[in-house]
C-alpha cells in the first residue's frame, strides 16, 4: 500500500502532539512517516523537488488511465462495428450502457 503524505499530513495536524508522538512511538511506519513528513516539510527546495515528482505521479496515473479508457472505447466501437449485442460489449469493455450508446 502506497503512503499518502497529503492524508497523513492532515491527520497529524488534528491529534494533539504529545498523543501523536505516542502512537508514533509505538508504531515504526508512523515513526518513519514523521520523520519524512518532518524531513520534507523543513527544506523549501525537497518539498518544491516532493511536490513536483508527486504531481509527475499523478499525470502519469491520469494518462495511464485515458489510455485504458480510449482501449475500451476502440474495442467497443470494433464490436459495434461487427454488430455484437451491446451485453456481450458491457462484459468485455467495462464500460457502462451509457458509454456505449455515446459511441
């Protein structure tokens, strides 16, 4: 599972911090994400580098996700095309009666 700093860093913001650093202290991943938290949040220059690459991440994620979505459309476009019943394109695409009828 993947850390989101952004969650954490909210989270952190509503416990009280002698709680916080408890719970901190009895669990190594909080542990280690406070001190990265803390590590980022102090150096102007590693937080513009974090915000940056974390932004990277995202348009990557969101270009990889327009890829598949376009791949469904063309698939179902095809099957349109070579006249298969619209349940059989739902099964195979993902993609809802509503897309489909779009195309």
């Amino acid at each position: 599972m993947k850390f989101n700093v952004e969650f954490f860093a909210c989270i952190c913001y509503t416990i009280a911090e002698r709680d916080f650093e408890m719970v901190a202290e009895k669990n190594p991943q909080i542990k280690n994400a406070v001190d990265r938290l803390a590590e980022i949040s102090s150096d102007e220059q590693t937080r513009r580098l974090y915000e940056s690459r974390h932004k990277m991440e995202w348009d990557i994620k969101g270009r990889e996700r327009k890829a598949i979505k376009d791949t469904k459309i063309a698939m179902a476009k095809i099957m349109l095309s070579n006249n298969e019943c619209i349940e059989k394109i739902i099964e195979y695409t993902g993609l809802t009666l509503e897309d489909i009828k779009k195309l």
